[in-house]
C-alpha cells in the first residue's frame, strides 16, 4: 500500500521523473525485503526444511548471479549463516544495471522451477504462491509504486513501461502492417524494441521509424526508391495536403541529416531518448495516416467506377 508520505509527494526520495538509469539503495532494499526473501530458502543444509517450498535456493543463485556478473565467488555464498546476506551484499553493491540483470536472472530461475512443479497437478496451489507471475506480478507493483520505468514481461524480459494510451496506438499500427506491408512490420518491431528494451538505443530506433514509414511508402508508389521519392510523388498526386508532405520530408531531412543514425558519424551523437520517442510516435501517426489516406483514395475510386 502506497504510505502517506508517497501520495501526497511529501516522501523526498520519490524522483520528480521516472527511473529509467538508475537503481537506488532503496529500490535495492525493497526488492530485497518486498520480493526476493519471499522466493528463497537456505539450501543444501538439512537443518533448514522448506516445507512451504520456495522455488529458489539461496546458494545456488548466489553461484548463478556469481556467474552472470562475472564476479568471483567466496566462501561465505555456502555458508548456511551468511549465504542471505552475501545475496544480498551483491544487490546493494553491483553497478545499477546489473541490478536489473539480477532481476531477470532470478525471474529465469522461478521460471525454471514452475515448468518442473507444472508436471505435478498438486502443485496449483505453489505456482499461483511462488511461480513466475507471482514474482513478476510483485517486480512490477513495486516498480510502479517506486515511479520505476522497467516492467517485466511475461518472458521474464524488463523493458520500458508504455503509457496505455500510447500503447493502445501502437498496437493499432503493428495490426495494420501486414500482408504487403510486412517488411514494414518488421522495421517497426526493431523502432519499438530500440526504445521499450534494454539496451535502449534512440540512433536505431529512429532510424527504424524512419525505415518502416518509407517501406510503406515504397508500398504505395512501387516506383520509388527513398522516402524523399515518396514525398514527391505524394505531392504530384496531391494525395495528401502539401503541409503534411513537408512534415514527411522534414522528417526525413532530420533522419538523414542527425549524425549517428542513418549514416555513420565523425561526431557523438546528441540523439536523446524524447527524440527517439518523439520521431517513433510520428512516425507511427504518419504510417497509419499514409495507409488510411490510400485506403480512402481506393474507396473513392470504387465509387466513382
């Protein structure tokens, strides 16, 4: 239940913006006591039962997330009194990306462990209680409730939370790229997961956009070879109103001419993430415009013949 203090913005620890590159102490700490301590035991010691069985064994994902960090592993990770808190020593203290890595790693290995108690029809009542949607369900409330940008999904992925309303739309988009449009399909994906997954890259992600609104366009006017053709032939047309050609082109003038995204760059790249998000959102908005203005043309053309 989200305190007094967190409603009412008294809380100073609350981030004014979401988190997107960062994982505080706190996050750590809530993580560690909301979530973690209730999918864990102490293995490999038969002075410590499990009689409610916990899916993951403290030692063995101590050597697991070892591992995937590439960090050496001492002693105290077999140590019935001290395998808790070296766990717990490698949350606080990794790099705040590899808090999420540990994140996914420990939804993988509930994962794992609900395919082995799913071959049993008893253990019902032990997934919904421990099983991967049980863990996924408890990340994402708490990563709501800390104003955390991250959400994992059903593959036991974090990728970047998208409003409802935004997301609603771009369901809409990837449903109308099919059949001929499918190549399209494909370069809107990538815009999508350049954004919404870790690694986020905004250079490809516009550049993808970019990509897709011009495969549509190469769709529409067989004969074109770039988005600066379709643009053209949009206007010779008069398909749709000259103004909103220019957005398509200026669109396409930014894509081409920002260093590090559709060509390569002896500059770094000044590419932030509301721009990546910006030119996807147009560009989903300019590829849904572009197919309906088409489909009403045809739709004319019917009824006039």
């Amino acid at each position: 239940m989200t305190t007094f203090s967190r409603r009412y913005g008294y809380d100073p620890r609350l981030p004014s913006e979401p988190i997107l590159e960062d994982a505080p102490i706190w996050l750590r700490i809530a993580y560690i006591n909301g979530v973690l301590s209730d999918f864990t035991y102490v293995d490999r010691d038969s002075r410590y039962p499990n009689p409610e069985g916990k899916p993951l064994g403290i030692k063995a994902l101590n050597e697991i997330i070892s591992v995937q960090l590439r960090q050496e592993i001492d002693d105290a990770a077999y140590d019935s009194w001290y395998c808790w808190e070296y766990l717990t020593g490698l949350i606080k203290e990794c790099q705040w990306y590899e808090f999420y890595d540990i994140v996914e790693i420990v939804g993988k290995q509930v994962k794992a462990a609900e395919d082995e108690w799913s071959v049993w029809p008893s253990d019902k009542e032990q997934v919904d209680r421990y099983g991967f949607e049980a863990y996924r369900r408890r990340v994402n409330e708490l990563f709501i409730e800390e104003r955390i940008s991250w959400r994992l999904d059903a593959d036991g992925l974090l990728k970047r939370e998208i409003p409802s309303v935004l997301g609603r739309r771009m369901q809409a988009a990837q449903e109308e790229l099919k059949d001929e449009f499918e190549p399209a399909r494909e370069h809107y994906r990538k815009a999508v997961r350049y954004i919404y997954e870790r690694p986020v890259d905004p250079e490809n992600s516009i550049k993808e956009i970019v990509s897709a609104l011009e495969s549509v366009g190469r769709v529409l006017y067989p004969r074109t070879s770039t988005l600066g053709d379709v643009a053209k032939e949009l206007r010779k047309a008069q398909a749709i109103p000259p103004l909103l050609v220019s957005v398509i082109e200026k669109f396409y003038g930014y894509a081409s001419a920002e260093p590090a995204v559709r060509h390569g760059a002896p500059v770094p790249s000044r590419v932030l993430l509301n721009d990546a998000e910006f030119c996807l959102h147009l560009g989903i908005a300019l590829i849904r415009y572009l197919i309906a203005s088409s489909r009403g043309q045809d739709e004319q053309r019917r009824h006039i013949t």
